[in-house]
C-alpha cells in the first residue's frame, strides 16, 4: 500500500549505501516511465492515452491529502472552491467557465514525474493534471464536469492554464 508517510527516508540521507540504492531506484524509475510513456505514443490511439492519463490524474486526487482537502473546502459550493484553490493557483470564474491557472508565467511543471523529460506540443502527460483538477471540482460540486487544456508548459506554453466547464 502507498502511503504519505516518509519518515523512514530521513534516516537513508545518513546512509551512503541507501542513496546509492535511492539514486539508482530513481534512475530506473525515470527510464521506465519513459519508456512506458514513449510506448503510449507510439502503440495507443489518443483516446487510449488520455484515458490512461486520466485514470493516474485521478489518482493523484485520491493519493494526496491537499487535493482531497481542497474538494472538502469547496463542498457544495463553487465560491468556497475557489477560494480555496486560491491558496495555490489563480482561479477565477468567466463567462465561458472556471479558469485555473499556474501564474501568468511558470518557471517549472510542478509535477514531479519525469521532470527533465522534454515536453511537446500535444503532450499526453497534462491530462493527469487536467484530471486531477476535474476530480477536484466533481468532489467537490457534486456532478461531472469538463476540464480543458488551454496551455501547459510541458506543451510549450508560458504556464498551465485549464478551464473548468459545466460548473
């Protein structure tokens, strides 16, 4: 079972044999997810992918405690939502929906899988987020929602920028 708690990780940094297996456990996992993301790319149809994406961004939401409080800050209410999204990103609403965005500019994609790997212009990788942000708002309110990417880093764009539809 995966859990939140590191505890046991303070006591490896004193260990050189632990880093070691730290650092090559790392490495292992960074080359096998890229090769599990470039196999996506290239055996699965879109639809395929973004489903895939989406079942992690998903749980993501279910994995982390900031996520899941941020839905139960905004039960039952889409001001409370946003005001409580507010404490880590711009969210705003407009006529065409709810905009969540990671600052005007970002300096980084704030997702810690792979952050080296080089993005592209249709990056599969961002519909975690896009579905993380979608569980959030549908724990929250209640009922289905939309989620667009308007722009990601990781697909070139200055920030990430999603818009919630059907609030």
């Amino acid at each position: 079972m995966i859990t939140n708690d590191h505890a046991h990780v303070g006591k490896a940094y004193n260990d050189p044999e632990s880093v070691r297996q730290m650092e090559w456990r790392y490495s292992f996992l960074e080359g096998w997810l890229t090769d599990l993301l470039n196999t996506m790319q290239a055996e699965l149809d879109e639809p395929t992918r973004i489903r895939l994406m989406a079942g992690c961004g998903r749980g993501c939401f279910l994995r982390h405690a900031f996520k899941l409080e941020l839905a139960a800050r905004g039960k039952g209410s889409l001001e409370a939502l946003l005001a409580a999204l507010q404490d880590n990103f711009e969210a705003w609403q407009a006529e065409d929906g709810v905009h969540i965005r990671y600052g005007e500019t970002s300096a980084r994609c704030y997702c810690p899988v792979l952050p080296e790997r080089a993005g592209t212009p249709d990056e599969i990788h961002c519909h975690c987020t896009r579905a993380t942000h979608q569980a959030i708002f549908e724990a929250a309110l209640g009922h289905p929602v939309r989620v667009e990417i308007i722009e990601s880093l990781r697909r070139n764009g200055k920030t990430c920028h999603f818009l919630v539809e059907g609030v």
